[in-house]
C-alpha cells in the first residue's frame, strides 16, 4: 500500500490555503478594472408590468449600460433550458418558458427584471434606485397546493405536471384486502441553501470569444447554454470555475444573472462581474423541498410490508428550474421503497407553481424526501399496530439473499445487508441503555425521545465520466477532472487513486478542475457521483498511461513481458532494482519526440448505480416548558461499499446530519401571504449553529458494489437523506406520552411548546 494510496485518512492538501486565506474564490478573481453588474428585480410577486423607465439610470453617474427584456430582444434568446417530466397520461409536463429577464409579467419577488452595470458596486446599487417600474398586481398564489389564479396559462389549476407509478388497481386492492394499514400525512418545509459563498460570476468578451467564470458545480451545461443563448460556437465559450465554497444542489443550475452578466460583457467588450449580497442570495437561489404528503402502508397479518400509497404535491415555485419537475418524481422513485421487500407500491406526484422562489435540487436531490416519507411512515405504523418500530423494519426488509434485488420502481439494488448494519447501530447507539438516558432525562425535567432512520440513496447523474493525465514540463504530472468539487475533497482523494495505482508522488500531482477548454467533457459534481466515476475514470486511464509507456520502458530497461513489472511508479526488471519511473519515463518521451505519451485523455462508463444505505439513531431532550429541542445523541452506521478516505467519508456523513438537523429543527422559509419572503436573513432564517449539532459517532459496516470496480457507493449526501427521519422520529417519541399524536417539520420550540400545549389542554 502506498502512502498516500486509497482507503487511508490522508489529510486534505487544499486545507492549507483555505485555512491561511489563500483559496481564490469568485471574488477573489475580479480583475483589476472590470465592471460591476447589479439586478432589478421585482418588488411584488405577481403582476403586470405596464411602465419600465431606465433612462435615469442610464444616466447615472458611473453607470456603463443598462438592459431590459426588450433591450435584449433580437440579441440573445431570453429564456433558460430546463427538463419536465411525463405526465400519467403520457403528455409531457408544463413547461412554460423560463426568462432571463422578466418582459411583461413577474412572477416572484425577486424576479430578475433588469441589470445595470457601472465601474463600481455602490454606482450599481445607487442606479436601482432610479428605476421606474409600475406593476399592477394580480392574485397571489403560494400554498403548496393546486388552485388559485393561473401563473402560467400553459398549468390551469397551477398543476405542472401529474406523475404516477405503479398499477393503481393492484395497490388498492392489497389495501382492501390488507388486515393492517396505516396512514401518515406529512410537511417536508422549504429551505434555502444558504452556502458559505453565494452565488457570483465573471464575464469577459475579449472580441471574438467569452469567458464566464462562476460558482458552480460543473462547468459544460453552462458553456453549452450560453453558445446556445448567445449564438455562439461552443468554442467560443470558455467556462470556469474557481475554489467554490459550498454547492448543495443549489450551484448546479443555470440562472438568469450568468446569461445576463455574459450579455452585458458582450455589449461593453470589457469585464462585467456580479457578486451578490446574502440577502439577493436567499431571494434569487432555488429553493429545497418543500413537499406535502399522504403516506399510507398496508401489513400482514405478521406484521410485514405489502403495499405502500404514496401521494405526493410537490412546490416548484414560479417556473421549472433545471430538474425540479424529476426531484419530487422520478429522482425520489430510485429509492422507493427504501429498504423493504415490496412490490405492490403506487407513488403519485403533482408539481403545482406558485408564487414564490423556483425550487430545485438539495442535497440528496430527492432521495431525502422520499425516505422521509417511508421513514416517518414506518415509525408510524409501528406505534399504530404496537410493534417494536426495529422489529417492524427487520420483518420487511429486504433479506440478504435476495440481492440483486430489483425494486417496485426498476431499480437493482446490487447488495446489501440492512440487518447486519442495523445490529451495528444497536450496539453502537448503547439502545440497551436508552431507558436509563431518559429516566435522567425525566429527572431533569425534560422529555427524552429516539428516532431511527433506515436510509438507502442512490448515486445519480451520468455514469460516465473524463480524466486527462498529462506530463508537464516542470516535472509535475496533471490530473484534470471532470468533476468539481465545492469542499469536499476532490483534491486529496484524486490524488490518492493516482498515487496508488500510477505511483505519482503525492507532492508532484497538479490537480485541475472546472475548466472547459482544459477537458472537454465531464458530469459535473452532484448525485454523490464524483468519487464513484471519477475514481474508476481514473484508475482505468492511469492503467492506460502505464501501458501506453510499456514500449519505451522495455527499450530502455532492454526487458520485455513478464520479467518487466510495474510496482509504485516504476517499470523495474523482475527481481532486480533496475527500474525507470513514469515522470522519468515522461522526460525520456519528451526527449525522444514521443509527445502522444505525455498526455492521455480518456472517458470512461461505470456500468451500475450504487446504492449507499446505514442506519442513523437520533435521540433528542425537550424542554416542556419552553419547547427547546435538543439533538443529544447521535449514532451512525454506513455502508458505503469501500472507503476512499475514511476521515473524508466520515466528514460528509457529519455536514450532511448537521444539514439534516438544521431542516429538521431550525430552518424555516416563510412566505406572506402576497408572496413577500419573510425570512430572508440570518435574523429571520434559523441556520443550525455549532451548539445544535451533537458530537455525531460514525461508523462503518462496509458490503462492496458489484456495480464498479472500486466498490464504492458514494457518501455525499447520505448523512442528510438519513437525518431528517431520524431526528423527527425521535421528537415524535419525545413527546408521545405527552400526549402528542403528529409533528412535522421545523421542530422549532414555538411549534414544539404548541403540541405540546395542545395536547395538554385536550386531556
């Protein structure tokens, strides 16, 4: 095993310059005389826009150009691309367009309705003011619910799109004839991202080609949009990316202020930069969540799952943003049913529209919702029929020996060992001592509550993926990626497949990502994919690199076949010490004009998904009087298949639970009534802090996919997708004896004291 070879806690090289302020973040990249762009946006949430006046801020000291929807018109196209979803019937869902800028109608405070760009911030912000914009409002819809006034006339009813799968006929008869069911209707609330670094870009027209740098996940869907919007070649379009501080989902999408600011560059021939503030980002950001649902299971009579009914409403906000007609559907359907043996299942989905934010991936784009939705389910139906809620699980889960096991939803789970992993959180969790936790708890005054969640997720986006290996003259050895990472790592793990199986010296790999013109094709970070694909792209291309150098190796060690091995970066003669190295290798090619050696570009197919699952054990303490809840607890048991990094691993599985406790317990969004965001800072929005976030026990009970040849399963965002059940669960348990029958996210302590309070006074 080499050093800093894979399955090792190797420390992350790109801390040093994130801890010491060296990282180069979009705003960091502002060169020295660029423009600044700021947006116009929309005071109400529905109206007619019947009087746009910019010439005062045309006129505005320091302002460069200002353009409307009609500014535009004939110039670039004003609308963006996004994907929808097959209804039931086989139509396609709504899709209404997109604008970059909004021409004649808003539909969401916030809304982008004009960009002003000046040689300053400040000039840009001041030039806002100075816009004239008469709007008459019309009927304001925000209720996660179909009805009210047609945002869009393509969605009567507001309904985008109505999905279903499953036989109907089949689910409703094993309810009829089932000697158990259970029901559960449940809120999964709206979150905004909130990342450490908000969202921000560059633009640059140097005359005949652009340069769009930008936080974001990935950096060809935007290239190829903005060739698409702008009409220009994709060879004229060069997309960046530099250190990003946090993606989630949110980063991952195209959105009105890149093709705007790109625009405005064009115009002027120069730089335009827009950076905005934390409060334009919780307007403008796509939104999370934000799901209402029916659950319904039907048992045996020994208690074991036989069919599930799941409906579903699901807001996408004011238009389809990139996948949010597939987050709700088809995205949740690949874990559906979660752990459980059970083909008799119907899931139905409804996107409405409403006033409000469009909402999008976040983390777990899907696979949190839908597991939420069984987990709670599950925990339900358990203190409905009087089962011990583990022992519910255990009955339907999917046993050992059926994997492959292909699922209700077309899925193949290709291994697992649920019942394994959960006897590893038993005994993890100290279960056996709960009951003396909350007897000292009670002693306290406070109500003690455990939470479990059984999660499976699968790996999404594509399953191919591009790595570029080059020698460079300076002696370093170029590892270019197609993914991007937004902190989690990417730099060290990388580097570590490289070093293990090319033998690159750890100190001699350069790391390159999110650049366009640097490798031409790649699938961009989100789903848990990168380590998956882009570690098996690789491993095969550094497996290639070190054939395609076997030739020269073997005239200059004058050895060939089987007396020449390849052991940690150097062909050596079979029991002996003479060897070459790869990089001396590379010198040696260089010299002698081989320049095809130096550099290998490669794409590479994962045949399967994979299908990451563990059990998380939450318990929480609240406060009757006061409805405080505390996460005091936690315990995690993961399957990821084979750990890359265990230190890394483990750090995912932390961000993820604490970003999970934070919808769970404090985050909220909240709308008024006439669709104004009401909690659109870190006065109003409640982000979990370090004192909400127990120390989290992470282990390991580790079965490898057959699905790659590393035997990864992924880890991004399976912290998050367990979390939010676990920790509800355990509120639910907390104040069961209380009295209390129904919780739901946020788990704040007014809505907490409220049950609570209820229920006491109904005794």
């Amino acid at each position: 095993m080499t050093k800093f070879g894979t399955s090792q806690s190797v420390l992350r090289r790109e801390d040093a310059r994130f801890l010491t302020g060296t990282g180069s973040y979009i705003e960091d990249m502002i060169p020295e005389g660029a423009l600044f762009a700021a947006i116009f946006r929309s005071p109400v949430a529905h109206g007619r826009i019947t009087g746009l006046d910019v010439n005062d801020a045309r006129e505005a000291p320091g302002v460069r150009g200002v353009w409307t929807a009609a500014d535009i018109d004939g110039k670039m196209l004003n609308s963006i691309a996004f994907s929808v979803v097959k209804n039931r019937d086989g139509s396609k869902g709504a899709s209404p367009a997109r604008p970059i800028l909004a021409s004649d109608t808003v539909r969401f405070a916030g809304e982008a309705i004009a960009i002003v760009v000046a040689e300053s911030r400040l000039e840009a912000l001041d030039a806002l003011e100075l816009i004239a914009c008469d709007i008459d409002e019309l009927p304001v819809h925000v209720e996660t619910a179909p009805g009210g006034e047609a945002i869009h006339p393509e969605a009567p009813d507001n309904i985008a799109y109505d999905w279903s799968h499953g036989d109907e006929g089949s689910v409703n008869r094993a309810f009829d004839s089932a000697p158990y069911t259970t029901k559960l209707d449940l809120v999964d609330n709206r979150i905004i991202c909130a990342s450490m670094e908000p969202r921000g870009c560059i633009a640059t027209w140097d005359g005949s080609r652009l340069h769009v740098g930008f936080t974001g996940q990935g950096v060809w869907n935007l290239r190829n949009e903005l060739a698409g919007v702008l009409s220009l070649p994709k060879d004229a379009v060069h997309v960046t990316t530099p250190d990003v501080g946090g993606g989630f989902g949110m980063k991952s999408f195209n959105y009105p202020e890149y093709f705007a600011s790109a625009f405005a560059a064009r115009e002027l021939g120069t730089t335009v930069a827009w950076i905005p503030s934390r409060s334009e980002s919780m307007l403008s950001d796509n939104g999370g969540r934000d799901h209402v649902t029916t659950a319904e299971a039907a048992f045996d009579a020994e208690y074991r799952l036989t069919a599930l009914r799941i409906t579903c409403t699901s807001n996408l906000g004011a238009y389809n943003s990139s996948f949010a007609q597939y987050i709700a559907s088809e995205l949740a359907l690949k874990v559906m049913p979660g752990v459980y043996d059970v083909q008799n299942t119907l899931f139905s989905v409804k996107g409405v529209f409403t006033n409000t934010t469009p909402v999008d991936a976040y983390r777990g784009a899907g696979r949190p919702e839908a597991i939420y939705v069984i987990e709670r389910l599950m925990d339900w139906s358990a203190r409905e029929l009087g089962q011990d809620p583990l022992e519910l699980r255990r009955k339907s889960f999917i046993p050992k020996e059926k994997f492959p096991y292909k699922t209700a939803a077309g899925e193949l789970y290709d291994v697992g060992d649920f019942n394994r992993v959960l006897d590893r959180a038993v005994m993890e969790a100290d279960l056996a001592g709960f009951t003396a936790r909350k007897e000292a708890s009670a002693a306290a005054g406070k109500l003690r509550g455990l939470g479990l969640c059984y999660y499976i997720e699968s790996i999404l986006g594509d399953q191919n993926e591009t790595t570029t290996i080059a020698f460079a003259d300076d002696g370093m050895v170029e590892l270019a990626v197609g993914t991007q990472s937004n902190g989690q790592g990417h730099e060290t793990v990388f580097a570590q497949f490289l070093n293990e199986h090319a033998g690159i010296p750890f100190d001699r790999i350069r790391f390159i990502q999110g650049d366009s013109d640097r490798i031409a094709k790649g699938g961009g970070t989100g789903g848990s994919r990168s380590v998956t694909m882009q570690g098996n792209s690789i491993i095969k291309t550094a497996r290639e690199v070190i054939e395609n150098f076997r030739p020269l190796a073997e005239d200059e060690l004058e050895v060939s076949g089987a007396d020449l091995v390849f052991e940690d970066g150097a062909f050596r003669i079979a029991g002996t010490d003479r060897e070459i190295g790869l990089v001396a290798l590379a010198d040696l090619a260089r010299s002698k004009g081989q320049a095809e050696l130096l550099v290998t570009t490669r794409e590479f197919t994962v045949p399967g998904r994979s299908y990451p699952n563990g059990a998380h054990l939450a318990e929480v303490e609240i406060d009757p009087d006061t409805g405080k809840l505390d996460v005091v607890k936690y315990t995690v048991v993961d399957d990821f298949g084979y750990l890359v990094n265990p230190m890394l691993a483990e750090g995912q599985v932390h961000g993820g639970v604490a970003q999970g406790i934070g919808q769970a317990v404090t985050e909220h969004v909240v709308y008024s009534e006439d669709g104004q965001l009401l909690s659109g800072s870190f006065m109003d929005y409640g982000l979990p802090r370090a004192d909400d976030v127990p120390f989290i026990a992470f282990h390991a009970e580790l079965v490898p996919s057959t699905a790659n040849d590393i035997g990864m399963k992924g880890c991004g965002e399976a912290g998050t997708v367990g979390a939010l059940a676990a920790v509800t669960n355990a509120a639910l348990d907390a104040v069961w004896d209380a009295g209390v029958r129904h919780v739901d996210m946020p788990l704040t302590p007014s809505r907490v004291w409220s049950w609570l309070n209820t229920a006491q006074a109904a005794e």
